[in-house]
C-alpha cells in the first residue's frame, strides 16, 4: 500500500496527473460511404401516387423509387427523424424528431426540406398519424404527466391540441380510419399492448377489435385499408422486450385473421395499403410488398449509402510505469464536521478525517471497502460503513480513539447498509439495504426496521432537522411504457410510512442519486441538493417538506454537499477538490485536502515455468516455456531452460498449468447500482475469474476514482481499472449514474469535470441529442484523448464516435437500429460494424448458457461475491434447467452469428457484461462460452477478451498479449483454453502490473481456507 500524505507542487515535473491530460488537435476525421441493402426495425411509407417511398433506415430518412433502387438520404443525424408519413395529397410528410431532446410532431416536405416543428414542451410526442383530410395529425404522448401513454391530436395550421384517451392504460400507435371519424390504437400495461381499440373522435366511444393475452404477446403498429372493412398490425409471440417471432396480420375490422405475413421477425411499423389488395411493410430485413389476393410477397430492393467517419485523434497517455507522486482525485463522499473545523472522507479505500488546514489522518489501515462517513449532531461519532466483518454494515467511531480497531457495527446483519445518516437526536441512523429499501436502525438495541419499500437505485437517505422526515433522491417514471423520468426528492413520514414526491424544480432532477442531495438543514429551514451540476437549496416546512422554489447558489460544478452544524456553510467537491460556501454571503473558500499516492510497482525479476502458453492472439501455443517479468514488464518469453536467467529473484514452477494475458472486461460499472453492495469483494471477484483489465462505462465519478487510486497504490486489490464518470444523458433519466442534461451550459460544465477528473473514456447515454452527442464525441477527442461510446449504431459511424457500448440495449426511441425485437441484427448493422472499423461489445444479458454451465454456481470462487449474488446465480441457474431455453438460446445464437461474421470480416466486437446488472466475472465466462458453443475457436472466443480490446481501446502497446515490452497481467489456468474453453475459468494464479497472487490468498478476507494456486504461487 502506498500513499501520502504529501503536498505536490503544482508545476512539478515530478508530481504526475496534477491537472489533466492535455491532447494535441485532432487530425481531419476519415468519411467513406458504407452501402447497405438490408434494414434493421426500418419503416417505410409511401406516396398516395405510389411513385415514392421514404424510408427510415438507421434513423436517417431515404427517399426511394417504389419499384426500389438506389436511395437518396433526404435528413441527417441532427433531425433524429423517424416514422415518417405521407399526407393524402402527397405534400407533405409528418414525422417523429427527437431534435432537440424530446420526441415531438414535426413536418417536411417529401424531399427532406421545410422542416417545421408542430408540437412543443416536455412531454414525448410519437407516432404520427395524418387525419384523411390532411388537416390534423394523431400521435401518442405522456404530455398529460399522469403516469401513461394517450392519444392526441394536433390542428397542423394552428397547434391547437385535443386529448383523446385518457385511461390509465398505456395507449399509443395510433391510425385514423379512412372515414375520419375514429382512431385505432394498441393499448396495455407499458410496451404490453393488450389489445387494438377502436374510438370515435368525436363521441369518445370505443370499442375493442383484436386482443390478445399479454404473457402470449403483444400488438403494434395498426393500419387501415383505404376501405375502412380491413385492418393490419403486427403481432408479436413472447412477452417482455425480447420476442420469439413478430409477423404483419391483416383482418376484417373486428374479424379474425385472414392473412399473416410471411416474414418472421415483422419490424413494429404501420404497413402502408396501396389498395384494398396490396400493402407494403417491413420485416426480416426487407422492404416487402404483398398481394393479398395471390396471397403472396415480393421484395423490394433497394440500397443505401451511408456516411462513416472514423476519428484520428492522439490518444491519452498512461504512465503505467510511473511511481512519482499523483494527486489523490478520488475524493469519495466528503462530510463536514458539525463544527466546520474536519472533514472525513474515503480516499485510497481508507477512512480518513482531516482538520481543516493539516494534512488527512486516515483512521484505518487495511484492504476492507470503506464508504459513507457521516457525523452524529454533537460532532463526537462518525458513522461509516465497511465489510471488515464480511458484509457490508454500518459503524461507529468514536472521534477521539486514534484508530477504528475497537469500532463495533450498530445492526450486525448479513444484507448490507450503505449510505448511513444520522437521526437529529443521535439515537437512529438512516440506510439503505442491498434491495434499494431505506431501513432505521436503532443504536441503543441494534434493531433494524424497514422506513420505505425499495425503490431503483435511491440515494443517501436525509433526516429532517425535527426528526419526522427523511427525504431520499430515487426515480420517478413518467410512465410504465419507458423507464425514464426525473430524479426527485422521495419524502417518508417516520411514524407513518406515507410517502410523497416533490421535484427539485419542474421537468428537472437531482444531478446523481448517489451524494447529492437532499440534505436537511440543521437549523430546520432549508435542504440543499446539486441540480443542473450546481448547488441550490430550498425552503422547507417544520416538518421537513419542500417549500420550493429552489434558489441557486454557485454557478461552478457541484458534488457531495453537506451542512455544517450551525447551518452557514456547506463543503462540498468541484471538480476533485473539496470547496466550502458561505450560505449568506456566498464567498467560497478552497479546502486543500493535500494527499498524493504512487503507483503499486513491484521491484523484481521473476521467471514463470509454464506447461503451457498462449500469448492471447492466434490459434497457435507453445509449450515448455520460460516467461521473464521484470518489474511489472514481460522481458522474454522463451524456450524453457534448466538454467534461469542471471538475476531471476523468484521463480514460479507452472510446468501442468497454462499461462495466458488475462482477460478484458470490456464493459462493467465497477462503481454504480448495485456494485456499491459488493465491497471489497468486487475487484477480488474478478481476479479469481482471471479478469486483469476492467472497462468501466458510467459509474459515480468519486467513487470510481476512488476505486482506481486505490487499485493503482495497492491499497485495495483489483484489476487494472479504466474508469469514467456517470454517463452525460438528457432531460430524462433511468440510472442514477446518469447526468440529466438540460442546457448547453450544463453540457460543457459536466465536459469540463470529465477532463479536470481525467477519466479514461467518456459514455454518452440514450436521451442525449446527436448534435450535443457529437460536441461529447469532439471534447473526449480534441480535450482529453479519449473515446466515446453510446447505445447506439448510427453517431459512431456518421458522427466519429468510437464505440457502441452493447450491439443492442435500451434506446429513447423504443426498438433499436442495431437489432430487431427477436434478436436478429441484419446485413446493414453487420456491415455499418464491419466496414466502420468501430467497435462494439456483445453484453449477451441471457442466462440460457447456464443450460451447458450448470456447476458454475458450485465453483468455490463465486464464493467471493456477495451471498445475494450467489443466489442469484444459483436461481438463475436453477430457473433455466426448468423451463424450455428453445427461444431464449436462439437468441444466443443469433447475437453470436452477429459477432462472429463481423469479427471474421476484420471488425471488432469485444466480450463483455454490463455487470453488475448481469454477474460480475461469471456472465464473461458464460460470453466467451457462448462463442464457442455457436461456432467460433476457442483462441477466436479469447481474443474477444484480449487482444481486439487492446486494439479496440488503442492500448495494443501495453495490453493484450504477453510479449516482451508489454505489462505483466496475465494469469495460470488449469487445462488448456485453446482446447476447451472452459478451462479458462480454472485459474490458480493472477499477476496484475506485476504483482502475482494465488487465487485462495485473493479469496482468503471472505473466504479463508481456500487453497487455490498457493502451492503454484506462495505468498512472499
């Protein structure tokens, strides 16, 4: 372990990352034109002549001949259009634009010009549909706020709007009957349409006209024949997001089926009828036409060019060798002390309190996660949270003992307390479980009763300053249909349990639901929170509920506020360096914490033995092999011989096991969601499962620095961690390590964090426009070195982004470009991955593969995770033996075709997770399982977690494969992997920058007495 508490001067050569990494300009970015001829969940329409179609193909609009052909692109990026209709009279066309940051009505005319915005305000406005008469548009909208989808109307000359339905149902996709008189829509509980309905305009009647039983599937999409007697949807097989086929039904109004669709996997679009014989919709990739009479279909070809830019940019250095001092960063949930004079924080995984003006003292001394200090009113206890007794809990230290060794938990338990806040009168303490609920628990008996149910993700609960409220930051949707909404202030009523929403201020969220806000006041008055990246407060009542409205009081990036006893003033960070504000006057006063820290090399000259090697690209392997690591550097890799190299201060005898580079997580959240409940345990986790480099994409920007500092000096034990902040996200958010972006201001203020944090990576998430998506993509490029990535297909290759974080995941239109409801990616997204040369990871999310894996739950390893994790595995597992995995392996299938084509066409799809959403370590294995299983070499299936993400994230220098010059993280496995991949899992020994463990001494703080790899590497 090695850190100090040391001052460096600022323009010191000798003290590395003292301000951020400044990057030369960018070279001119590389623009090709990439033809497609297949679509993925593309919409066409097409003109009432039946000359013309428009076709929305990866969120851009082509115009085309209707016979097919060649396609002319009539909008780019920036509109973000989509759904495009034609009017009766072919003038104009009607679409869905998320320009500007929420979804609204817009019009153009049918060669992309005139754009013209139609409805306004907060609310998402989907899904238009052109009345016959040409005058008004239908179209679905939460515009209400009442907690679901409606149908409206808009007047296109005037504006004016009319609400149609109103149920609590969610009620959306509509389509006008030729009469004009009535609207047919699907309805349902969220994306669960239940049924078509069928309501008169003008009386409000309605009428059902097919149902369906929503654990069986859905509909979308209606459609009438110009007649008014016909009517087409799509009718989905399966229940949630991902389906089991999707085909077009065309029916008599209220009748049963007389036609149904002969592709597969029918894309949630309305068919356009060219007659009462002939419709044209799209599916299985196609543009298809159908004579109902002949009861056949054709296709319609057509191609389509679109543009690719790929960035040139110097990428940011990393000085993996460096041991000169680094500024600690990662400053993690500082707490002012009731008098103003100490803070107490977490730093380089330790417990530190600090008297404002000296150097930090930390409290404690040893590799346990620690989190959350917190101060009793009368300033002599700190409460904190660690995992020294196996499960995260909340302590208790007394501010006069010089150490916490005598510290005793309040409620020793087995479900984890996170985020511990004090009651006013010192005699309970707020927390949250590892379920999302808020607990009290009692100090004078160590009882724990529950406050609030659990809620997604909430953040550090608050105690009114008269004891009777405790407020928490947690989501609140708009609605079951999308899972965004804002993050508001969630009171509860301690006596009753009655809880009530309030917002910080209208359409606007708490920044992060992790440490910034609400806090309480202690003189009972206000609450202060960190909205828009700036610190506000806002008046509340005796009892602790918002008065509104919120008053700001920066105008710098804010993080982590807290009060001091005397309520005049608050610390909180800017930019990882702690501030404190007068509440009258204002004036900030900077808090030097002065603590640096040295990168954990080791001083050596080690020889490994291996059986076996594998240098983590090609199909080929050696055998009897001598391995040469100096410091934290491979020297040589040779031939075995009998006599070691001069120098050699340890050698390790591998000569049964195989040595490989250890694995890349390419995508984890080491430090957001339910991460947090893991502990210590996290980065042990993925050592034992031989995962050296974690990629983490979004997590809580102080904490995750925190985890990287204290991984690089030694004090915690992980992987080699490349970290970011929370993901830059628009007005509407899910995660609560996703920043709500609501002004351009605030857009360049979180850019500029970013840089001051100096993070490895920036993620740009699904609410946030292309056009600031794009200023994201050149700031992370031209400022800091970096590359970006986005769930989406379309800004990474026509915008320069560098990566798709998932080849498909959530996205604010509903379905995705990038793969259709049934799993299938088509030859435009094969070929846009392909040809683009971006990447993009293969989070399989699916726990079918535990089918072929059935013993992975009864590996002692797992035993390092929470034992919440541990039955969640054992139930996942126990849950796929049972039912029939037909559809959902299929699904599997599917991914891994995509994967495999795109990688044996030279592109880059990488292995990854989304842990911990999906099982940190075990879900890698289960990826490059599955590879293997639909196909691919073994050595193909590892290089998705070696070498392509080296190359992929520009560190093929260092990382990827175990040759002279580059970093020492690799790992000992029993079996050979390049034979049955499975062996992969089996590790016995880890070195990461150098440093080697066996797998039981990794294991030994939550599980002792495991032996694993100590005879092969024994401690020193």
């Amino acid at each position: 372990m090695r850190f100090h508490p040391v001052s460096c001067v600022l323009v010191s050569a000798m003290c590395v990352g003292v301000s951020a990494q400044t990057v030369a300009p960018a070279a001119p970015p590389k623009a090709k034109i990439i033809t497609v001829s297949e679509g993925t969940d593309m919409a066409v329409t097409v003109s009432p002549d039946h000359k013309t179609m428009l076709m929305d193909l990866q969120g851009l609009i082509f115009k085309l001949p209707f016979a097919g052909g060649k396609a002319t692109q009539i909008t780019g990026p920036y509109d973000e259009a989509s759904h495009p209709v034609f009017s009766p009279d072919g003038s104009f066309v009607a679409i869905q634009s998320y320009a500007g940051g929420t979804f609204h009505i817009w019009t153009m005319k049918p060669d992309g010009a005139g754009l013209k915005q139609i409805t306004s305000g907060h609310g998402d406005d989907r899904e238009p549909a052109i009345s016959p008469d040409g005058k008004t548009i239908a179209f679905s909208s939460d515009r209400a706020f009442k907690g679901s989808y409606d149908i409206w109307t808009v007047d296109i000359a005037t504006g004016k709007l009319a609400q149609i339905t109103s149920s609590d149902a969610d009620e959306f996709e509509p389509a006008w009957s030729p009469d004009d008189k009535s609207i047919a829509f699907v309805s349902g509980a969220g994306i669960a349409s239940k049924s078509v309905e069928l309501i008169d305009v003008a009386t409000k009647a309605q009428k059902t006209i097919a149902s369906i039983d929503p654990t069986q599937g859905r509909f979308d999409a209606p459609s009438f024949s110009p007649s008014g007697k016909m009517i087409s949807y799509v009718k989905f097989a399966g229940a949630g997001l991902f389906m089991s086929g999707a085909r077009i039904v065309v029916a008599p109004v209220g009748g049963s089926a007389t036609y149904t669709g002969k592709a597969e996997d029918a894309f949630p679009f309305a068919a356009t009828w060219t007659s009462d014989s002939e419709l044209v919709y799209t599916g299985s990739g196609h543009v298809l036409k159908v004579d109902l009479a002949a009861k056949t279909e054709a296709v319609i070809p057509f191609t389509a060019g679109i543009q690719s830019i790929r960035p040139t940019y110097p990428r940011k250095v990393y000085h993996f060798d460096s041991t000169a001092p680094r500024i600690v960063k990662g400053i993690y949930a500082p707490a002012l002390s009731p008098d103003g004079k100490q803070v107490a924080f977490v730093a380089l995984n330790q417990l530190y309190l600090m008297k404002i003006g000296s150097v930090p003292v930390a409290l404690t001394h040893d590799t346990y996660y620690k989190q959350g200090p917190a101060w009793s009113a009368d300033g002599k206890t700190l409460a904190y949270v660690s995992d020294k007794d196996g499960i995260e809990n909340v302590y208790l230290h007394d501010i006069s003992a010089a150490t916490t060794d005598g510290d005793k938990r309040v409620s020793p338990s087995q479900e984890a307390q996170i985020m511990p806040a004090w009651s006013p009168d010192g005699k309970l303490i707020a927390c949250q479980d590892h379920t999302g609920a808020t607990v009290l628990l009692t100090l004078a008996t160590g009882a724990m009763k529950p406050l609030a149910p659990a809620t997604f993700f909430p953040g550090r609960p608050a105690f009114s300053a008269s004891g009777e409220t405790v407020s928490i930051a947690t989501i609140k949707p708009y609605t079951k249909r999308f899972r965004e909404g804002t993050s508001a202030i969630l009171t509860v009523n301690i006596k009753t349990g009655k809880t009530e929403f309030f917002e910080p201020a209208p359409f606007e969220s708490i920044t992060t639901r992790t440490e910034d806000g609400p806090i309480y006041s202690p003189n009972g008055k206000e609450m202060a929170f960190v909205m828009d990246d700036l610190l506000y407060t806002m008046p509340v009542d005796a009892s602790g509920k918002p008065l509104g409205p919120a008053v700001k009081l920066n105008d710098e990036t804010t993080d982590a506020p807290t009060w001091s006893g005397d309520s005049s003033k608050i610390l909180y960070l800017n930019n990882g360096k702690l501030r404190i504000i007068s509440r009258t006057t204002k004036a900030v006063t900077p808090v030097e914490a002065n603590l640096t820290y040295t990168q954990n090399v080791p001083t050596q000259k080690l020889l490994i033995h291996a059986g076996r090697f594998w240098k983590g690209s090609g199909p080929d392997e050696q055998t009897d092999v001598d391995i040469l690591v100096t410091n934290n550097r491979i020297t040589s890799v040779t031939p075995h011989s009998a006599t070691p190299p001069a120098g050699v201060t340890r050698t390790i005898e591998a000569g049964d096991l195989t040595v490989m580079p250890g694995l890349t997580e390419s995508h984890a959240h080491d430090d957001s969601d339910n991460s947090i409940y893991y502990g210590d345990r996290m980065g042990r986790l993925w050592l034992v499962y031989g995962i050296t480099q974690v990629r983490a994409i979004a997590d809580n920007a102080y904490r995750a620095l925190q985890h990287q500092e204290a991984y690089r000096s030694g004090a915690a034990v992980g992987p080699r961690l490349f970290s970011t902040a929370e993901a830059v996200d628009g007005e509407r958010v899910y995660y609560p390590m996703m920043i709500p972006t609501t002004s351009e201001a605030q857009l360049h203020r979180e850019f500029a964090r970013l840089k001051a944090l100096d993070f490895d990576f920036v993620k740009l998430y699904v609410r946030l426009p292309f056009k600031w998506a794009e200023e994201g993509i050149q700031f992370a490029h031209t400022q800091m070195g970096v590359e970006t990535a986005s769930h989406y297909l379309l800004p990474a290759v026509s915008l320069g982004e560098d990566g798709m974080s998932h080849i498909s995941a959530t996205a604010r239109t509903g379905y995705a470009y990038s793969r259709s409801f049934t799993g299938v990616s088509y030859s435009d997204v094969r070929t846009l991955l392909t040809d683009s040369k971006m990447w993009t990871i293969s989070t399989i999310l699916n726990p079918t593969m535990y089918v072929d894996n059935p013993t992975m739950p009864d590996d002692p390893k797992y035993k390092v995770a929470p034992p919440w994790e541990l039955a969640r595995l054992v139930a996942a597992r126990d849950a796929d033996l049972k039912a029939d995995q037909t559809d959902a392996m299929m699904r599997v299938k599917d991914e891994e075709d995509t994967v495999a084509a795109v990688i044996k066409s030279g592109g880059y799809i990488l292995a990854g997770t989304d842990s911990p959403l999906d099982l940190t370590a075990t879900s890698l294995h289960l990826n490059l399982r599955a590879q293997v299983k639909f196909g691919m070499a073994p050595w193909q299936a590892l290089e998705t977690a070696t070498i392509l993400p080296a190359k992929a994230f520009g560190l093929s220098k260092d990382l990827g494969t175990l040759e002279p010059g580059k970093l020492a993280d690799l790992i000992l496995v029993e079996g050979d992997p390049l034979k049955d991949v499975k062996a992969t899992a089996a590790v016995q020994c880890v070195m990461e920058n150098g440093v080697l463990r066996s797998v039981g001494s990794i294991m030994a703080p939550f599980v002792p007495g495991n032996t694993t790899g100590n005879q092969v590497c024994p401690a020193q």
